[in-house]
C-alpha cells in the first residue's frame, strides 16, 4: 500500500458500495426487458474498460485489440456449453483463464515492441483470430437452453439477476483495479507510463510489470466476454472478436477519463445508453449510428478534455487535496547503511570498455577505477562520450567490449533495472521525472525499485527526501517542481534505493550559481555519509570543489586521469578544450 | 498434368503479385507519406482508401458524371479524379481534427502526443466507417467495366499453362505505377517536395528557415489521404466494396509500411509489393478464408522480427 492510499482506498470502496446498490435499486423498478438488457450491459462494458485501463491507462500500453481476450472468454463460455454441456458458471472462470494464458502468449512477443508498434500489433491479434473462426465454421454459434436446470446453467426468467450478477462481476473489477492503483503495482505502471527509462533506471522491471498488468486484464476482459456471450447467448466472430468490441473498451474509457478506475465505469454508463437508445430508436434509419457516436464522444473528449470526465470535473469543482507531507519521524524507521571508511579498494572497475555506433567510436578502450567513498569526476568537451559511458555502464546501450566490476561483480550485459538493483542509482543529462506523480511517489518509484517493503519503502523515501531537503514539497507533482528541486528529486529518488554508487550526469545543468551552491552542499553531505559518487559536470568550479579525482575523455578515450589541480594543467587536456593556438600563446 | 497446373498456378500467381502488389504499393504511400512527414499513424487511412472507392463509384457508375467518357476510360479517369475530393477532404480533417493533436502544437509533450493522435484518427475511422453505412448504404457496390472480366491471354507457356492477365488490372498497374512516379519526382525535385521533406526531418528548424508547417503538413495529409484514394479508385474496379472494405486493407497498408521502413515513401512502396505477393503466394496453398489471417501473421512477424521497424529513430537518447 502506498503512502496515504488506505484512506483513500477506503473512501473509494465506499462510494463503490453506495454506487451499486443505488444502481441495483434503480435497476428493479425496471420491467421493460429492453431496458433491463442495456441496464446489464452498462457494467459489462464498463468491467471490459476497466480490464482496458489496466495496461493501457496506468500502463500506458495503448492496446486496440482487446478484443481478443473478450473474445476468448464469449467463445470459451459458448463452446463449453455447446460442445460439453458445461455451465457458464464454470465457462467463464475457464475463459478467465485462457484469457491470461492468451495474455501470456500475446504479451511474450509484443512487449519487445513499444509506442505505436504495439498499438498496432495488437490491432492484428483479434483480426486475425476472427478470420481463423470463420475459417473453422464458427460464424455463428447459439448457446443451447437447459430448461431442466436453468440456473446451474445461469438461465434466469428474471432479467433482474443478470444485472445483479453483472454488477457484481464488476464490483469485484473495480476492486482489483482499485487495489492495483494504489499498490506498487499501479505506481510501477504510472512511472512506465510517463518515462519507461527513468523507470527502468530507478530498478522498476518494466517488462515484468507490463506483462502481469496484460495477464490481470486479459482475465478481466475475458469474464466480460464470457459473461456476454451468456447474456446475447449468440455469438458470432464479428460481435466479440471485431474492432468495434475492441474500440468499444478505448471508448468508454478514455470518455470516463484515463487511468482512474472511475473513467471507465462513468463513460459506460453515459455513452452505452446514449448509443444502445440511438441504435434502437434510429437504427433503421440510420444503421451505424452508434459508431459515429462513439467516433464523436472521443474525438470530442480528446479535442476538450483530453483525459477524460473525471479528470476534467475533479479538477473544476473538487481542488486535488495535495497529500499531507509526510512526517520526518518516517525516516528514521529505516536502518541507515553505516558510513563504509574510506577503504580506497575499488569499487567499481572499467576495463577497456568501448562502444560504437556505426564507425563513431563514442566510448573506447576506457579504463578507470572509483574507490569505496570517492567522488570521480567526469569532464571533457561536448561529444567525449560521456554520456555514452554511462548509458554502457547502466546497461541503456550494450557495450562492445570491456568488462565493469561492481564490487567484481560484472555489470555489463544486464537490463538497466538490473544494473539498478546491484546498487547502481543514475540521474539524466536531461531531468526524467513522472511529471503527474506527487513528489513522494517518484522517489517511492526508487525505493519500489529496489524490492524494499511498503513500509521500508515509505522510510526510505522520506529519508532520501530529508538527505536532499525537500521533505516538505512531498506532496507537490513534479510537473509544478522548478529544475533544482527536480535535479535533487532525480537524486532522491537515486537514494531511496540505497545505492552503493551514484552516476550523476550533469546534476548542475541549467542551474543558477546559487542553486549550485545547493545542490553541492547536498553532494557534499552525500559525501561525508560515505557515499560513492562518479560525476560528469562542465562546471569546472564545481568540479574542483567537489571531486577528489578526474578522468578526462576526448573522442571516446581517457586523455587523462589523476588529481584536479594536476589534472587542469595537462597540456593535452588544455589542448583538447581549448585548442593547440591557445596553449601556444600561453607557452609563449 | 500436375506440373503443368502448377507452373499455370505460379506464373499466374506471380502476375498478380505483381499487379495488385503495385496497387498495394501506391495505397502504402499514401500511409507512408502521412507518417514520413507527420509521425502520425493514420487509423483512419482504410477509410480514406473507402472514400476514394466512393468517389470513384460516384463519379463513373452511381452519379454518371464521367459516363461519357465511356466504360474503358471512364473508370480509370474517375479514380484519378476522386484525388483532388478527398484530397479536400484530407485537407479539412487535418485543419479542424488533426493538427489540433499534432505538429508543433505536441512536440515536446508527454509522448509525443502519440496517445491523442491514436484516439483522433480512430474517431475519424469510426465515424467515416459507420457514416458511411448510413450515406452509402451496407450493399456492396462496384464501378462497372466490362475490362474486369476480359483478360489478356499469354501462352501457352509450357503444354496447356496459360497465363491470365485481367485487363482491368492491368490497367490500374499501370496507372498505379504512372501515379507513384509522378509522385516520387514530385517530392524529389519541387520547392514543395522539399519544404514536405524539410517539416519531416525537423519541423521545429523548418520553421526557422520560414516554412510553414503546418501548411505542409496539412498538404502531407492531403496528399497522403489522395494517394490512398487513388488506389481505392483503381481497386474499384474490380473488388466490390462496402463502408467497411477499408478494414480489409488497413492491415495490408500497416504491413507494407512497416516493412519498407516507416518514413520511407519509396520503401511504402516495395513493402506493399511484397503484401502483395506474400498474399497472392499464399493462395496457392492456403483455403481463401485464411488469405487475410495471413497477412495478419506477416504483418506480426514483420514488426516483432524487427521491433524497431526496417528503419532506426527508436534510439532513445539518456
């Protein structure tokens, strides 16, 4: 559970409870079976957006093909009772399975993709499962009464108890999704929604995350199928498997508003009515029209309120309550790492490593050490391959060859989360934040990130927020923070994973002098708490202060090593930043 | 008897490749250009390759206005003609839909704004579809010539094969191509091919050097939506076709430009002539329900053997 998230939890569950129960009496006065019908299938829809919002809301996964779990689940639930007479109450939790074995099978190859190219792939899936269907002669299958026993069947005469039951399926949807948004799960998917990288680099295992976020809702989209085809009780490959179903889940859900578990329920419940009314009273006249009113409800949407309903009516009428800081004594729940002595033995050691793109050698043959408790620094004129060096050692780029030994440890050939969890915390050239995320919670990335406990993970964050000084903006979003407080949130968020090595890439770009100042002085901190730091900075004042080494590269090699003053005097060194006149003049 | 049904089967299966895969081709350009340019990926291209059948369909069978030029000719004219519509047509989505979710106005932004581009343009393909019905009816139609079933007869070739070359298609090969060309030298050498290709590589630095755009994006779009028509115009004459014909084929455009290389209009071109082919081949073996879950399996098997396409920009830089 995240930090404050029981309380909201419970707030939700609550207006989840009076929303049912309203909506369930609402339903009874209704007897016109039509009506009743489009009453079942507002929660139906409604629990396929939610399954929907899962990987593609928090997750970011933009998924137009899920109807393919849908479909799984209607054709499970109607061949199991055509072929093997099996009832629906056990078709569905069998189609709730296949639907995450699909999701297992589907999300193996597509996760290797990102952005659009996994939008379209999965477009492909319930298409051509569709063409495969009518291929084997399943246009059009009936489910078969059981008059001897309708309700081992779930056969009702009441209309009444299909809606009971389907808010009840949903009921217990919107609980799942609740508990994931507020757990480390639905943070791990936030963070690898707005910046998978800086996810990754703060120990979030995005793959693994997306994956299980694809099985959970591949299962809750199946039991929405299942559950349809129980109540349509015909199903044909166009009406479960076709683009309509899958554009039907991206409708209701971002109408409702994107990544609340309440988008979902809110645009099914308006634009399902709206269109089933529309279809009914002017589908002879106008076939189609419930199509072209789902195109305009999201066009619309997107032009004005691009994340929704909800988002949109929270933010006019209820100000967000920003979290209450959380107090210092959090902190100190967390057993500080002692101080390790100045030992000198390596911690980390580079060998030869070298990388090219193409015929650029941006990084080659660069050897260095960093000792337990030391502050390297890295400088050298724009295109040394500083940066490039980096991405190698935390595993963003494969190296080409070489080996770097973390404590002997090879670091190379590891996923950047990986490289993370050894005890390697980076910071970006440019800032990568979760700009929607409060403060806390992109730290608490960090800490999730190292595997630490809801508890320690909480301690740990706030802890990291105290060592940088910005406990008291911990409810703030990153998206209203200014660049110092971001630079030094990308450091927190480093720390609160308990790192034995920090890479820094330009902590002071952009930053004023006296800002600077700040920032070193929390460096400095950093330092006397024993903590091991390799640094890339063009501000040489900085750099002289801070570092008590520097490695200097040019084109990709190591023109030099050594202390700071000796380091500043090298010919070469001069040479390469200011040029072979400039030394001339001097020497002369 | 057997090797002589399967060399028929083969050539004539080559021969199709080749024709319908230049169509295929000149209707991927159309998609290619609007990403090349844009980075837009246009869910909506199927229905633009629709509207283009319309237009046609209007133009030489349903209104007659080009029925004087007779059922040879007029055909062919009318898919031409159904460019300068819906390049209109493509002109005005991108004025009042698209560049509000695009261009300058979302670079820099959260992803790009990649999310509400998706959403715009499969509102866009929902409601042109479904519209569609309501304006053009659910009946299949078809622009009629009487050269869809002629065909040119090439042979014997070995005992009794004979290749079958159907003049109708022959004919929209032949256009496809002449209008891909003109294309391509269009692009290549004209101020406007450059000012297209200048907002493609870095819109922010175009602006700088005094091009408009958004105007040029605006003509991308339209150009990209004409080209599609096109080829849904040269299709026309010999599928029948409905409002929904444009799902049948966005998959086809999806594939081709993937393949070729997103952002190359040449490469658009080429991938759709391999579709082409790959679907054509695949009917020697496979029954003809499963012809289209085919394309969907190479279209899979493109992207996921090439995660990041046949092209680069997936660097992301730390």
């Amino acid at each position: 559970m995240r930090h404050g998230a029981g309380q909201q939890l419970r707030f939700n569950l609550t207006v989840l409870a009076v929303v049912s129960v309203a909506y369930l009496v609402l339903a009874s006065f209704v007897a016109n079976s039509y009506y009743q019908l489009i009453l079942t299938l507002v929660p139906v829809w409604a629990l396929f957006g939610v399954s929907w919002n899962i990987l593609s809301g928090y997750g970011g996964q933009l998924s137009f093909g899920h109807a393919s779990f849908f479909g799984i689940g209607a054709y499970t639930v109607t061949l199991a009772v055509v072929y093997w007479s099996l009832s629906p109450w056990i078709g569905i939790p069998l189609g709730m399975i296949l639907g995450g074995l699909a999701a297992v099978l589907i999300g193996l190859p597509t996760f290797r993709l990102r952005g659009h190219y996994f939008a379209l792939s999965m477009l492909a899936y319930p298409l051509a499962i569709l063409y495969v269907l009518q291929y084997l002669g399943f246009q059009e299958v009936s489910m078969p009464m059981h008059r001897d026993h309708p309700a081992a069947f779930m056969e009702f005469a009441e209309p009444r108890v299909y809606t009971l039951i389907a808010v009840l399926l949903l009921v217990a949807g919107v609980v799942v999704s609740l508990l994931i948004e507020n757990s480390r799960f639905g943070l791990a998917l936030l963070a690898i929604r707005q910046n998978e990288l800086a996810a990754e680099a703060a120990g979030i295992n995005a793959r693994l995350w997306k994956m299980r976020a694809l099985v959970v809702s591949g299962m809750m989209a199946a039991v929405a199928g299942g559950f349809y085809a129980r109540i349509l009780l015909v199903v044909t490959p166009d009406s479960v498997f076709g683009m309509l179903v899958s554009a039907q889940a991206v409708v209701v859900t971002l109408f409702g508003g994107v990544a609340s578990v309440w988008g979902p329920v809110i645009g099914a419940a308006i634009l399902v009515p709206l269109a089933e009314t529309l279809q009914a009273e002017l589908g002879t006249y106008l076939p189609g029209i419930q199509g072209v009113v789902y195109g305009v409800a999201i066009i619309g949407v997107m032009l004005l309120s691009p994340d929704g309903l909800f988002w949109t009516i929270r933010d006019r009428w209820f100000g967000q309550k920003a979290p209450e800081p959380i107090p210092d004594s959090t902190a100190s729940a967390v057993p500080v790492r002692p101080a390790s002595a100045h030992s000198g033995a390596p911690l980390l050691k580079v060998e030869s490593l070298s990388r090219a793109f193409g015929g650029l050698k941006a990084v080659s043959e660069v050897s260095f050490s960093i000792g337990e408790g030391e502050i390297l620094g890295i400088i050298g004129p724009n295109g040394a391959g500083k940066t490039t060096l980096f991405n190698v050692l935390n595993g963003v780029l494969s190296a080409d060859e070489g080996s770097a030994r973390l404590d002997g440890v090879e670091m190379l050939g590891k996923k950047t989360f990986a490289v993370c969890r050894m005890g390697v915390g980076r910071t970006f050239q440019v800032v990568r934040s979760f700009p929607r995320l409060p403060l806390l919670d992109n730290v608490m990335v960090g800490a999730y990130g190292a595997g630490l406990s809801d508890r320690d993970a909480i301690a740990s964050a706030a802890r990291a927020l105290i060592q940088v000084g910005l406990q008291h903006q911990s409810g703030v979003v990153a998206a209203q923070l200014t660049n110092k407080q971001l630079r030094l949130m990308e450091l927190a968020r480093a720390l609160a994973g308990h790192p034995r090595l920090l890479l820094l890439d330009e902590a002071l770009a952009g930053l004023g002098r006296e800002e600077c100042d700040d920032v070193l002085h929390v460096l400095a901190q950093l330092r006397q708490q024993g903590m091991t730091i390799c640094i890339i900075e063009h501000t040489m004042h900085a750099m002289m202060r801070l570092a008590d080494r520097f490695v200097v590269l040019d084109h990709g090699r190591v023109l030099a090593t050594g202390l700071p003053r000796a380091v500043v005097e090298d010919h070469a060194v001069i040479e390469a930043y200011l040029g072979k006149k400039w030394l001339a003049r001097q020497d002369a | 008897m057997d090797l002589e049904i399967l060399i028929e089967n083969v050539l004539n299966a080559v021969t199709a490749g080749i024709t319908i895969g230049c169509i295929y081709g000149l209707m991927c350009i159309g998609l290619g250009l609007i990403f090349g340019v844009m980075r837009i990926v246009n869910f909506a291209q199927g229905e633009l390759l629709m509207l283009g059948m319309f237009a046609s369909y209007y133009l030489v069978t349903g209104g007659r206005v080009l029925s004087f030029l007779g059922p040879y000719w007029g055909p062919f004219i009318g898919a031409i003609c159904a460019a300068p519509i819906v390049f209109a047509g493509g002109a005005i989505l991108h004025r009042f839909l698209i560049s509000r979710v695009s261009g300058l106005r979302t670079a820099g932004s959260l992803d790009e704004g990649h999310f509400g581009q998706l959403i715009v343009t499969l509102g866009i393909s929902l409601i042109l579809q479904n519209g569609g019905q309501i304006v053009f009816g659910s009946t299949p139609v078809a622009v009629r010539t009487p050269l869809s079933a002629e065909a040119f007869l090439i042979g014997p070739i070995y005992r009794g094969a004979t290749v079958f070359l159907n003049k109708a298609k022959l004919i929209a090969f032949f256009v496809a191509i002449l209008v891909a060309i003109v294309l391509y030298l269009t692009l290549e050498y004209t101020r406007l091919g450059k000012a297209l290709r200048a907002a493609a590589d870095n819109p922010t630095a175009a602006t700088y050097m005094g091009i408009d755009v958004d105007r040029a994006y605006r003509i991308a779009f339209g150009l990209g939506s004409a080209i599609t028509a096109v080829a849904g115009g040269l299709m026309a004459t010999y599928i029948s076709f409905g409002p929904f014909v444009g799902f049948d084929y966005v998959i086809i455009m999806y594939s081709g430009v993937v393949l070729g290389g997103m952002g190359s209009i040449l490469g658009a071109f080429w991938g759709g002539l391999t579709v082409g082919f790959v679907q054509q081949f695949s009917a020697l073996i496979l029954p003809p329900q499963l012809q289209n879950a085919t394309i969907f399996v190479v279209f899979l098997m493109i992207v996921l053997l090439r995660p990041q396409g046949l092209f680069g920009r997936s660097a992301e830089r730390a």
